[in-house]
C-alpha cells in the first residue's frame, strides 16, 4: 500500500455541496490520506473540483473509478437515495469504504452493504461525525470515568431554523421516502451523539410531527407539498435507568441550536453548539458537586485531524478520515462503521413506530 491511503470521492462538485464544505477542505490537508480520484455526473465539473483540491484524476463515471488500481478506499458523498449502488459498486470492487449518513434510503439498504461489507471484508465507516467530535469523546469519558457520578436525567435538544422554505435543489427532501429529513438526518445524528456518550435508549415513547405541510421554493415561490417529518419528542429511559427527554426540530427561526445535558449524583456535563453536533464546534462545561459549572478544557490527544483543517464542518469529517486510515492499516477502528449505521436505521423505524402507534416501545436495534 502507498504511503498515504489513496482515496477516490464520489459526489465531488466543487460548489455548494456537503463535501464542498467539508470532506475536500479536510482531505487537502490530511497527512494520513491522499485525495487521489474525484467523481462527479460531469466531466467538467469533475475536472474542475480536480484541480481546485489537486486530485490526480477525475471521473464521470464511478464505475471506472472503482476499476483503478490506484485507488484504494472510496468515500460515497451523494445524496441519501443514491447512496446504495456506488457503495455496493465500492465493496464488490474491494475498496475500503467511507460512506455518508443516513447509510441508505431505507433499513433494508443499510443491511444489505453492511453485510455486502463484512462478507468481503472490507472496512467501513459511516458519516456519524458526532462520534469523533473531540468534546463528544472527552464528555463520553468524563460519564465512564464517573465525573457525574450515578446518571440521573438526561436531556438532548437540537432546533435549528429553516422550516417554511427551501431552495430547488433541496426540495427533493421533502419527500419522506427518500430518507434525508429531519428525523433521519438531524435527529438520527443527535440522538446518536446521546448514545454514544450516555448509552443505549432501553424504552421510549415517541411524537413524530410535520408541522409545516408545505415549503416554498425559494427559486420560484411556488408552494411543495411536504410529508417530510420536523419535530421529533422522546421521552424515556436509558439501559442505565436514567430518564431521558430529545426534541429534535426544524422550526421557522431563531433556533437555539444545539444542548446535551447529563445530571448525575455528583455532578453535571453540558455540550453545547450553534449547529447539529457533527456540523459544529461542541463546547463543553461542567460542575462537581455544588461548584459553579465552568469550561472544561478537551484533552489534545482527543484532536487527530491535520495541522490546517478548517473549524466546523470539516474537522469532525477530518477526524473521520484520520481514524478510517489508521483502520485500514490495521489499527485499532474507532470511527462508525456500517454496523453501528444499521443499529441507528432500526433506531430510526422504532422511533417512528412509537409515534404511529402512541405507545412505549422498546427499540430493536437488530
């Protein structure tokens, strides 16, 4: 294997795109991974994100990425529907594969690649940057280590604005079939970070409301019917008895951003964030016993992402990728991979169970 993992990234446009601001700011950085290939649905615009972040080659076509002897893992960075086949392609070609979150378009999708993967051995990992986040890890070692104590209540809010309206090319996920909304996408990475750091929701009634039927298009001010989901309630209880209460929302402004709270017997931890937990830089604070709650400072060998990557989006996905090299060279994996995808899928059905059916449920999680 050459000295850096050489990676190939499907879903590269250079402009206005989640990996735009995020995976190729990281990559151009990164020490641990060269940005070998870029894929896009146009030669022009393939060759133009090529030279911008100083690929090697470009693509139009993903299939004959895949067919490189060049290129050693993928990262699949297109929209949630079309997640499935490239990622499929990936693994059947024998490439690594880092692919972004929710995993699939369904349950069913997310299943088959992560067995897909396993059965061929391929490593993984999956966009749930929360789980690198630096604060996230240090909070999840603070509660192991007993900071709090005996953990007590739990409480997760995450409301950011932006429900009336939507651009075109953002239009499509108002339609709840095709898996990127705001349970999914907001919720499913909040209530992951909670799991993460506190554990596992043992049972849990939930609401899952579309509030706002209907979007305007920013582009046209024409009216769009919406089945999309954007205020998710849980209130619960944790494997560790804790009570636990998420509310998650898209709502119309001013939103407060992002709030996890965890209250022990001893003590308090508090991250906070001005976006969903992946997006964003986490501050955390806490208190022992009866002191004031104050900045707790995150330990630097927690941040592994390269000299020069870009605060916000980008360092979490940096983080990322550092971990998913040092599991392709066969170090400890500490990035999530599809496994823990497929959990958050099923998470995911029985939340919107709970809230079909009005009652308390306990989440299958396989």
């Amino acid at each position: 294997m050459a000295t850096k993992i050489r990676l190939g990234l499907i879903g590269a446009s250079v402009e206005g795109t989640w990996s735009a601001r995020s995976h190729l700011p990281a990559l151009k950085v990164s020490t641990d991974i060269e940005l070998k290939a870029v894929c896009t649905t146009k030669a022009d615009s393939a060759e133009a994100t090529r030279k911008a972040f100083g690929a090697q080659l470009a693509f139009d076509d993903y299939r004959k990425m895949l067919a490189s002897d060049e290129i050693d893992a993928v990262s699949v960075v297109v929209r949630v529907p079309k997640h499935y086949a490239p990622t499929i392609a990936a693994i059947e070609a024998g490439k690594h594969v880092y692919c972004e979150w929710p995993l699939g378009r369904t349950t069913l999708e997310a299943i088959e690649m992560s067995a897909l993967a396993e059965e061929k051995g391929i490593l993984t990992a999956v966009g749930l940057q929360a789980r690198v986040s630096p604060a996230l890890m240090y909070m999840k070692e603070m509660v192991e280590s007993g900071f709090v104590g005996e953990v007590l209540s739990v409480h997760v809010s995450l409301l950011t604005e932006g429900l009336l309206s939507r651009p075109s090319n953002r239009l499509w996920q108002g339609d709840a079939d095709l898996g990127a909304n705001t349970l999914t996408i907001a919720g499913g990475h909040t209530i992951d970070a909670m799991r993460f750091v506190v554990g596992d929701l043992a049972r849990f009634s939930s609401t899952v409301e579309t509030q706002a039927a209907h979007w305007i298009n920013h582009d046209t001010g024409q009216l769009i019917d919406v089945t999309s989901p954007d205020n998710i309630l849980l209130s619960g209880h944790l494997d560790n008895g804790a009570v636990a209460s998420i509310h998650v929302a898209s709502i119309p402004h001013c939103g407060s951003g992002y709030r996890m709270e965890i209250y022990g017997r001893e003590g308090t931890l508090v991250a906070t964030a001005n976006n969903s937990p992946q997006m964003s830089d986490v501050i955390l604070n806490g208190a022992k016993g009866d002191d004031t709650i104050k900045l707790i400072p995150v330990p630097d060998r927690l941040k592994v992402t390269a000299q020069g990557t870009p605060s916000g989006t980008a360092m979490n996905v940096g983080q990322m990728y550092t971990y998913f090299a040092r599991s392709i060279r066969g170090k400890t994996q500490k990035q999530p991979n599809f496994k823990n995808a497929v959990h958050l899928h099923h998470l995911i059905d029985s939340i919107k169970r709970s809230s079909k059916e009005s009652r308390v449920i306990k989440p299958s999680l396989n």
